[in-house]
C-alpha cells in the first residue's frame, strides 16, 4: 500500500468505502471494531467524505474510566515507555537500572562509566596474553574473571541459561538475545586452552 501526502490516503488499494450507501474507494483509514485506548483493533477503510463524517462523530475516550482518560491527556503520555537499558531488569547483566537513580543524568552517566569500564576490562583480559580478544569478550558476557576453570564456567553457564531461558520468564522472549550470546561465550571458553 502506498500512502500519498494527504492526510493518510492510501491510493489504489481496491477497497470500497464502508458507508453501506457510497461505492467511492475506501483511501482512508478510521477505527473499526475493537478499537481501544493503546490502538485502532481494525480499520475501516472511507473515502474523504465518509471519513470526514466518521472522525467529526469519534469518541476516542468511549468506554474508559475517568482515570483513564485523566492519563490519556496528561502531558507526558506515550512517554513512559523505557529503553532497554533502563528497564528494571536492566541491571541483571552487571550495568546500572534506571530505577537505582533519582537524576537521569547521573544514570546516563553511570552507564557510559559501565560501558567503558566493561570495554576496559575486555582490553585488560586480552592483553594478559593467554586470553584472546574473542575469549576475553566472551569471559565479559559471562561475568567471569582471568581465574575460571572448566567447571566455574559450567556452573555460570546453567546460571545464565536459568535466567535468560524465556521458559524462566513466562514465555517472555526479550532475553533471547542476551541467551544467545551467553550460549556462543561458552562455546568460545569451553575450547579455550587457558581454562582448564
């Protein structure tokens, strides 16, 4: 579907408009049934005048409560969203939550200090010598130091795969990224000569 410039018209979609009275294509887009607060559910698709018609008698606030519509119109709404780096959970893997902090400076600050001082790291364990640059990043992703053995890393990985496994968070699949790589660190340091 290609959408022009005017005010969402989307050009030869072959609909026809859903007034019951009017064969016009439907170039416009209006909530259908099922629509609630944090979406349209369907689309109907008008045309101009139809839509027209449909937008000057829409109730977007219809069947919500009054705390509801209170948070709807507030200042900040759509605003609560949380990047990943500052959920909650973010601080599972070692870096700072923003919820450990008053001032989201001082948060953003301690998370560059994170990032710096986990690449700092990184360098320091692959210029030990007997780590490479893969497997000093690969000890990093598993929170592990310079002094592991085969059987420390066993133990971190099944604590990890624990953590992360989305069957651990109710089917949840946001960890899955942080799972893989945890599964390809440990490939990496179980073949490592300088674990044993």
């Amino acid at each position: 579907m290609r959408q022009s410039k005017f005010h969402g018209r989307y050009e030869h979609t072959g609909r026809i408009c859903d007034h019951p009275a009017c064969n016009e294509p439907g170039e416009f887009r209006a909530p259908g049934s099922g629509h609630r607060f944090d979406g349209p559910g369907q689309w109907r698709w008008m045309c101009l005048d139809h839509v027209r018609e449909f937008n000057a008698g829409y109730d977007w606030f219809e069947g919500m409560s009054a705390e509801e519509i209170l948070v709807a119109q507030g200042p900040v709404s759509g605003w609560r969203t949380e990047s990943p780096s500052f959920r909650p959970t973010a601080g599972v893997d070692g870096m700072p939550r923003w919820a450990d902090y008053t001032d989201p400076l001082d948060a953003i600050s301690a998370r560059a200090s994170g990032i710096k001082s986990r690449a700092r790291r990184e360098a320091e364990i692959a210029m030990d010598g007997r780590f490479s640059r893969e497997e000093a990043e690969a000890l990093e992703v598993m929170g592990l130091g310079t002094d592991t053995d085969k059987s420390r890393l066993r133990r971190r990985y099944t604590e990890l795969v624990r953590r992360y496994h989305p069957d651990r968070n109710g089917g949840d699949r946001q960890y899955e990224s942080r799972l893989n790589r945890v599964v390809e660190a440990y490939q990496t340091l179980r073949k490592a000569s300088a674990i044993g």
